[in-house]
C-alpha cells in the first residue's frame, strides 16, 4: 500500500505542475492620457482605484504611493496585488493569495492557478481604459 502512494507521488506533483502556470506580473504598464491633459499622481490613483472596484476589488492603501487590491471569488478565492503608479505607467505584481494552488518550486518562479491571471489581466485592462478616459 505505500509502494502504491508513493508510485502516486510523482502523478500528482505534475498534476500540480499542469494545473498552474506562471504568475504574471504587469510591470510598468503604459498609457496614454486624453489629449490635452496632464495626469497627476492622485488623479493617476483615483482612476486605478475607480477601475478595480468597478471589478469587485476592495482597494487599501498600502504604502504612500502604493495601493493593495485584493479579489474575492466566490467566498472561497482570494487574490491579492499591490499596485504602484507615476504618471505614466502602472504595475500590478502579485502579493498573496488564497485556494489559488500558488507554489513557487524555484527560485525567482511561481505558480499559481490560470484564473489569476485572468482576473489580474482584466484588472490591468479597466485601469488602462479609466486612465486613458480621465
């Protein structure tokens, strides 16, 4: 019986290892301003603030300059990232999650399951667009 979970052991590390992917991080992402005006630093924010809860995530601020989003997904998922922002680009970079099957096997490379990526690229795309509309 123990020859038989430990035959299984390798099954389910690669069953992890197919189940996640790289964690994306969008760093310094640009935008373009309307034309005519010039972005501030707090206006820069209040967009990037406006668009994630658009979404459904809850915004703190983490650090002067710094904001933390986190995302709840059906009571049973949470995801975390911190922003950073100038007035021309913007980051989003991971910073914790919840049921996300987050691993990191490596050095300098994480895992995480695929939704967060999809959740984070959507939350990237409503800044960009509340950025360049503002």
């Amino acid at each position: 019986m123990i020859a038989g979970v430990l035959a299984a052991l390798p099954k389910v590390a690669a069953a992890q290892q197919r189940a996640t992917v790289p964690v994306v991080n969008h760093i310094n992402e640009a935008w373009k301003p309307s034309v005519g005006r010039a972005a501030s630093l707090d206006s820069v924010r209040d967009a990037i603030v406006r668009a994630a809860e658009s979404l459904k995530w809850t915004v703190d601020s983490a650090d002067p300059g710094a904001l933390r989003a986190s995302l709840v997904v059906r009571g049973k998922h949470t995801v975390r990232v911190q922003i950073l922002w100038t007035t021309s680009v913007f980051s989003v970079r991971y910073d914790g999650s919840e049921n996300m099957s987050y691993w990191q096997p490596s050095a300098g490379r994480d895992y995480i399951h695929p939704n967060y990526n999809v959740w984070t690229g959507q939350l990237v795309a409503a800044i960009r667009k509340e950025l360049e509309q503002s």
